[in-house]
C-alpha cells in the first residue's frame, strides 16, 4: 500500500507539469490572419435630366430599389423619356411626367410593369424621384414624379402599398422648384394640373461618374408596343 501511495503521488506530482506545458503551447499567439482586400463598392448610377427649363441631377438608389432602378435606366438607355413632357405639376406636391409625347400628348408604349418597391425604406421626402403608377399596386412603369415638398402620406403602411422612391436629386433643386410653380390648368386632354407652356422634358442621360459628363449616346431598340394603360396618376392616399 505505502508503494502505491508513493507512486500516486509521483504521478500527482508531474500532473501539474504537464498540464502547465500543455497550458504554454495552447497559450501560444495566433497565426497573423492573411490581409483582406478592401472593399470596394461601384459608384451609384447618375442621370441629367435636361428640361426646357434647365436640368437637374438625379443619383440612383439601386441598394434599395434595385427593380425600379434597373426599370428605369432601361428607358433611359433606350432614349424613351426625349420628347416627353412634364404634363402633371402641383405646387406643394410632385410633378410628374415621362410618359406623353410632347409633339400629340399621347402615352407612348411600355415595357411590363416592374414590382412595386415602395416598402424598401426610402420615403417620399422633398427631391425624391419617385415612379408613378396607377390605381394597382404594381403597375408603375416608365412615368416619374419628384417630389417638391415632403410627401408622407404617398410611403406604405402595413395596411396599404406606397409609391416607390428609387432616386434623389442632387444638383439642379431649383430648377424643380421652377417647374413646380410653372402657370397650370386644362390643356389639350388633360383636365387640369398641366403646365399652360409644356415643360418638355429634351433627353435623359446616365452620367459618367468620374467624369461627371453623360455617356456616348446609343441606339438601344425601341420599346416593346405593349399598350399603354389608363394615365398613372400620384395622389395622396386618403
């Protein structure tokens, strides 16, 4: 018995040895993890709209709209919006256009209509572009608005869809503001709200963003003849 007392504590005795050896190699530093390239993120799309009232800049949201964007830039691309008017404006509101023709005041074809992203988190504050759409949800296509004040009432609520935000303005606010005061009333067929001297909206262009000048111009082909439907109209929920 006093033999094997003596060789437990022989045994107790290194035990702590090695669990202070095995202690230091787990002690050691960690390997240097290998460097991680930077992140690098693409500059957000930009469009210069030139109206017969001056032009303004619009900086794309495709982190947040990424259906309406690419919707959109599709039209431009295509030279859809050159020619078109401005034929709803409401001071203290939006205005809106993209989708008559200038020369007859008739709505011009249309591609499908793009899922409604109005739930994306963007509100309808003032200088938010916006694309209108009709009475569906999910109707939107090719029309735009801006918005010349905040406008909360046109964001979704759980109990309804709102009207999908996909850009901001960033250069040219008061050449909105100009078009947002322009004289309005009954012209050609429309009732009211339309500017008396159209505001013709000359071209759309996507801008180089480190250059800060439009793209070369393309010619992209035409859009699909789906037929237009009613006028879309942005108003206020009620």
């Amino acid at each position: 018995m006093r033999f094997h007392s003596r060789m437990w504590q022989g045994i107790l005795w290194f035990l702590p040895a090695a669990l202070l050896i095995q202690g230091t190699a787990g002690a050691a530093d960690p390997p240097t993890p290998a460097p991680q390239p930077a992140a690098t993120s693409q500059p957000a799309p930009q469009v210069r709209v030139t109206t017969s009232l001056g032009d303004f800049v619009v900086e794309m949201l495709p982190d947040r709209a990424p259906l309406t964007v690419a919707n959109f830039l599709r039209y431009v691309r295509e030279g859809y919006y050159s020619g078109t008017i401005f034929h709803r404006v409401i001071a203290n509101f939006v205005i809106q256009g993209g989708g008559h023709s200038a020369t007859d005041y008739k709505l011009k074809p249309v591609h499908d209509p793009v899922v409604n992203e109005s739930g994306n988190g963007l509100q309808n504050k003032r200088g938010m572009m916006g694309l209108a759409r009709g009475e569906s949800p999910h109707s939107g296509n090719a029309q735009i608005y801006v918005n010349l004040v905040d406008n909360p009432d046109l964001d979704p609520l759980p109990t309804r869809w709102g009207y999908a935000v996909f850009g901001k303005v960033i250069q040219g606010m008061d050449v909105v503001d100009r078009i947002g005061v322009t004289p309005t009333g009954a012209v050609g067929p429309f009732k009211s709200d339309a500017p008396v001297k159209p505001v013709i909206i000359e071209k759309i262009e996507i801008m180089d963003a480190a250059a800060g000048q439009p793209n070369a111009p393309v010619t992209p082909p035409a859009p699909a003849a789906v037929a237009p439907s009613s006028p879309d109209r942005i108003e206020s929920p009620k």
